[in-house]
C-alpha cells in the first residue's frame, strides 16, 4: 500500500474533498438545472399539447367554415333556383298576359271583320233577293207576287218556315250548345225565331251562336253536339247528285 | 452573430512563419537547456514536508500528512469548478430562472448542454430515479474531467522544484559513515552542514560550466539514485500533478461510488437488495441449485469489491500513462510531438471522466432494479 | 541476474496481457460501428453499450497494468 503511494489519510481528504464538492455542486448546480430541465421539457410538452390543441381547434374551425360555405352555398344555390323560378313564372305569366292580349286582339279583330262581313252579306241579300225575283221575272215571264216571292226568298236562306225551323223538324236532339249556319245573316227576328224553335228542343239552358257561310247557298246547318243536322242547298244538292247516280 | 459574418482576414504566411519560428526557437533553447525529466512515481510526491518528516499527523489514523502536488491539483481543481459554479453557472440559472430570454452562449451554456446529455442518459437508463442518480453522474464526470484536463495546462506537470533529497539523504549517510558514526547521532549543526555540502557537491559534479547537466542526465529516475548508481540523478517535483494519477484519488472516488451504488440499492429496494449478496430464497426449496444460487451471490460481493479496484485503477493507468507519455514525449522529442499527445490526452481525460460516471451510473440504475442475475463482472 | 532487472522483464511481460483487451476493444468498436452504420436511428443506444462494454474489455489491460506497476514499485 504503501509503495502505491496510499495513504490513509489522503484517502480519506480525497473522499471529504469529494463528498464536499458533490454536495455542493448538487445543492447549487444540478438540482436547479434538472429542474430547469424538467421545466423545460414541460414547457415543450406543454407547447406540443398547445400544438395539438391548435391544430385541433383549426380543424374544427376549418370543417366549421366548410360547413357554412356549404351552407351558403346550398342556400345561394336555392335562392338562385327560386329567383329563376320567380323570374321564369313572371315571364310566363307576362308572356300568357300578352298572348291573351293577342288573342284577345286577334278575336276582336275577328269579330269585327265578322261583323263586316255579317252586314256586308246582310246588305248583299237584299240585292241577291231583288236580283232572283227580276231574274226569275225575266225567266217565268209573268210577274210573281211580289211578296210572296220575298218571303219564299226569306225562306230559301233563313231556313225557316212559318216560324219553324225546317231541319229540326222531327229530329231529335240533345247538348248543350247549338251553331246555327246560314248562308246569309239572318235578320234580328228570325234568328229570335231559330234560337226560340232550338231552345224548345234542347232546354232553356242552351247555347246557340250564329255563322254566316255562303258556300251552303240556303238553308241553315245547325250542330249541336257531335249531331250535324244539314238543311242547306247545298247539302239537298249534294244529296240529289247522289241520288242520280 | 452579425460580428461573425464580417470576414476574418487570414494572414496568409505570416502565421506559418510565426509557427516555424516558434519550432526554431523550441529545437535551440531545448538543444541548449535540455529539459528536465518529471519523475515517474506512483507515489504523489511532498512539496512541503516529506513523508518521513511530515507536517502532521492525522489524528486516529497515525498517517503522516504533507502537501502533496495532487492534493495541490486537487484544491486547484476545486477552485475551478467552484469558479465556474458561482461566477458562470449560477448568473446563467438565476438569469433562466427570472425567465429572461437568455441568448444560448458562453462557457454556462456549454455546461448545460453537456449536463443535459448527461441527463438523457440517466433518464433513459434510470427512469425515475433519475433525480437521486444523475447528481453523482454529473458531479464524478465534471470533477473528473476537470482533473483530467487541469493536465493539458502548460506548466502542469512540468514546472517544480529540483529534488535533491534522495541525493542529500544519500551524501549524508555516506559521510555519516566515514566519520564511523550514526546518522541519528548527528547533532543538527552536523546534520545541516553536511546537507548544505551534499547540495554544493551535487551541484558541482552534476553542472558543467555551460550550466547544462553533467553525465548523469540520461538517469533521470529516483530509483537510479537510489542505488547510487547514477550521481546527478535530476528530477523534477512537479508542484502540480494531474489528479488521476494519485490511487488515493481514484480509489477513494472509487469507494464513494461503489458504497453510493449500494446505498442507492439499499434505498429502492430496501433489505431486500441484500438478496443479491445473500441469495438464501432457493436455499432451501432446490437444495442443489439454490447452494449454486448462494454461492453465486457471494461472489457478487467479490464483484462489488473487483469495482472499486477497476474504477480506480481505470482512470489512474489512463492518466497516469498519458501523464508518462507525455513528458516522456516532451524529453524526448521537446517541441512539436507534444501537440498530438495532447490532443490524444484531451480525449482520454474526456472519456475516462464520462465513462467513470456513466460506469456508476449504470450500476446504481442496475441497483434499482430488484431482479438480479446482470452478470457484468469485470 | 539482478533483482531489478527481473522486475523490469516481469512488468514488460505482465504487460503482454494488454494484446488481449486491445483484441477485444477493437471487437467491440467493430460491432458497435457496424451495428451504427447498418441502424444510425439506434446510435446513442449502440454507443452506450459499446461503451459499456470497451470499458468492461479494458478492465483487462487495467489489472495488467496493476500487475506490472505492483511488480515494479512494491515487490
């Protein structure tokens, strides 16, 4: 021991030494730096957790603004749909506004190119009246009754007879809406003659509305319904030419 | 950091001749003053008393105490760590304790980087007995390293007294002898006359006229002397000597390590960390391999004690072998060679101090454990 | 021959022990730098035990060394 240069004494200096500066340094250097260290280390934790957290809150917040971007967008979408509804629905309604206008026009313009034609057909049978007696005149030779022949004339083309409408006789019809169709206008009082004699055979209820078509010569055709009852000249024409062959 | 971007001017071949001359200067006033050889000695030698008449002696033990250069290192060590306790670490911890935003620099912060290695360490080793570990973890390894560098310091382990005690010891029987008497018949006049003559005669065969050493300086050792082989045998008594290479040293570290390791097995575990030295459970219960299991855990004592003599004489052959090579190197080749052995010695010191805690360190983790069987003998 | 000269073989011959450790540490250096290289994610743990155990190998050289010194300076 001793040639090792162990002492006793020295050993135990060197052990005291130690144990001195251990302690020392313990006191005032490592328990503060671990401390320092754990500190630290939760503080980093602490940071991490924040981290987390944030990121956490980011998400929501982001999931959160894509919720109500959708929600806006669903909501401007339907908005849109209905502007476009509204929009379309105004435009229909001003475009069937104006088509009923239109029509409305068109029919107003029918009636009165109607209506001309009525009294420019109305002024026209006096003359075809007066025309077919001087020509029957000049044919026959003889002069026929004036009046006679005026009324048979009347008859020719009103269709109706001693106060009766011929083509109903003995039929037997129903509806509710009868078109009377002569070849010239009827005067006031034998259209009140027709429409007295149709609505004693369909009802009170009726409706009946008068043409004028020249191309049935004489006579009147009233329809009512589906039922056409044909008592014009031409018509009897077309009936005798059948016949005949 | 913005001082760092302005360019350092390198003073291209001016350095390189400061060097060169340098080296010149070295190769001449070593050709012409050799140096002196440190003695090699196990033992720490005495600058104030010797061991035959110390300063004191230490009550109840009886052992003589004289100042010794390692106890010398070992103040002055002290002194450093202490110094750089209380003038860098402790403002940097008061300073990160108020919470001040503390830029990470100067010497403070390089020890706590490294304490804080350390501390990993011990927590991925110790887990929660890291606060009772890491203290003996980082307070072996800082003083240690301390020590272990104090050696790299110009003027350590080189600059001391001529010892010339053997020689004048030596003279003194000699003359002793011729006059027919005993040496401690010598009155003290006596005895301090012939000690002065012993000094002029050293110094007289020993220097030539140039001042250099005489024949006797490729003998440098005490040994030599002391079979008187040699006349001059010149060495030099450093008045500082690395710490390591004193085994009072070591081996005390190494006692507190060894006994802390068992208190801190003793604190975890209770009694029951006897166990492991007296393994008794089995005994009974499988008579053969329980006799086997006992005997094994007495020789965990034989492992306990082989600790303390590998701890201790670990770092003391490191140091002490690198304190060797280095003035031997250093006599032998006095100028440039020294600069690698330094470089090899910055690391060892380094290493021999970490490896020194992290050793007790894991053997007190290893202590805190109740399973035994880690057959780590050595 | 003379007692100190026997000394000085018998710590030069004490030393031969050190052949050993130094086998054994650089084994060891080998293994942990290869374990290092193949797995660098394992490194603190490698170099742990690498060193743990450089140091148990240089326990070896260590009682050489307390042989040779306790030949030339006590006996």
């Amino acid at each position: 021991m001793e040639q090792l240069g162990i002492n006793y004494g020295f050993l135990i200096v060197q052990i005291v030494n130690f144990l001195i500066m251990f302690l020392i340094l313990r006191k005032w250097a490592f328990i503060p730096i671990m401390n320092i260290l754990e500190q630290r280390r939760e503080a980093v934790a602490k940071g991490l957790e924040d981290a987390r957290i944030a990121q956490e809150a980011r998400e929501n917040a982001e999931k959160e603004a894509e919720k109500v971007m959708a929600d806006a967008r669903t909501k401007a979408a339907a908005e849109a749909r209905d502007v476009t509804q509204r929009a379309e629905e105004q435009s229909k309604e001003i475009v069937k506004a104006a088509e009923a206008k239109a029509a409305k026009a068109r029919e107003e313009a029918l009636a009165e190119v109607e209506q001309d034609r009525v009294r420019l057909l109305g002024d026209v049978r006096g003359q075809v009246a007066a025309l077919s007696v001087a020509a029957a005149q000049k044919l026959i030779g003889e002069a026929l009754d004036e009046k006679k022949q005026h009324s048979l004339i009347d008859d020719f083309f009103s269709g109706v007879k001693s106060g009766k409408v011929t083509v109903l006789e003995g039929e037997d019809v129903k509806g509710d809406t009868a078109v009377v169709t002569s070849a010239l206008p009827l005067t006031d009082k034998e259209q009140e003659t027709v429409k007295t004699d149709v609505l004693k055979k369909l009802g009170s209820g009726a409706e009946v509305t008068f043409r004028v078509d020249p191309n049935i010569l004489g006579g009147l055709v009233v329809r009512v319904g589906d039922k056409v009852l044909d008592g014009s000249v031409s018509g009897q024409l077309s009936a005798l030419r059948e016949n005949l062959r | 950091m913005s001082q760092e971007t302005t360019e350092r001017k390198w003073r291209f071949g001016v350095n390189r001749w400061i060097l060169l001359a340098v080296i010149i200067a070295g190769v001449i006033i070593t050709g012409n003053y050799p140096p002196a050889r440190p003695a090699i000695l196990l033992n720490a030698e005495a600058i104030l008393g010797t061991h035959s008449d110390p300063l004191f002696y230490f009550p109840f033990l009886n052992t003589p105490f004289y100042l010794t250069n390692t106890l010398v290192a070992t103040v002055l060590a002290d002194i450093l760590v202490l110094a750089l306790l209380f003038l860098s670490i402790r403002p940097y911890l008061n300073k990160v304790r108020k919470g001040a935003d503390v830029v990470p620099k100067g010497l403070a912060n390089a020890v706590e980087g490294f304490l804080e290695v350390l501390y990993n360490l011990t927590e991925s080793t110790a887990g929660k007995w890291t606060r009772t570990i890491f203290p003996w973890f980082a307070a072996i390894t800082l003083l240690v390293l301390v020590m272990n560098w104090m050696e790299l310091i110009p003027g350590v382990d080189a600059v001391g007294n001529f010892d010339l005690h053997h020689y004048t010891d030596h003279y003194v029987e000699e003359q002793a002898q011729e006059m027919g008497v005993a040496v401690s018949a010598l009155s003290a006049d006596e005895l301090h006359h012939l000690e002065e003559e012993a000094h002029h005669h050293y110094w007289e065969i020993c220097s030539d006229a140039s001042g250099n050493h005489g024949e006797g300086d490729t003998v440098l050792i005490y040994r030599a002397n002391e079979e008187g082989t040699g006349a001059c045998a010149l060495a030099v008594v450093p008045w500082v000597r690395a710490v390591a290479t004193d085994l009072n040293f070591t081996i005390g570290l190494a006692i507190v390590s060894v006994v802390m390791i068992q208190v801190i097995g003793v604190r975890s575990q209770g009694l029951a960390y006897f166990e492991k030295f007296f393994n008794v459970r089995t005994l009974f219960t499988k008579p053969f391999f329980g006799l086997i299991d006992f005997a094994v855990g007495l020789f965990e004592i034989v492992s306990e004690l082989s600790k303390i003599i590998s701890f201790s004489f670990r770092l003391f052959g490191n140091i002490f072998a690198g304190a060797v090579l280095l003035f031997v190197i250093g006599t032998l080749i006095p100028v440039v060679a020294q600069s690698g052995v330094l470089m090899l010695e910055f690391f060892v010191g380094m290493i021999q101090a970490i490896v020194f805690g992290m050793l007790t360190m894991v053997f007190m983790a290893q202590a805190t454990h109740s399973h035994h069987g880690d057959e780590e003998h050595h | 021959m003379e007692a100190e000269a026997a000394k000085l073989i018998g710590a030069g011959i004490a030393m031969i022990g050190a052949i050993g450790a130094g086998l054994g540490v650089g084994m060891a250096t080998y293994g942990g730098v290869q374990g290092i290289a193949r797995n660098p994610d394992a490194a603190g743990a490698i170099q742990t035990n690498m060193i743990l155990g450089i140091v148990f190998t240089e326990a070896i050289a260590i009682y050489c060394l307390v042989v040779a010194m306790l030949v030339l300076f006590v006996f």
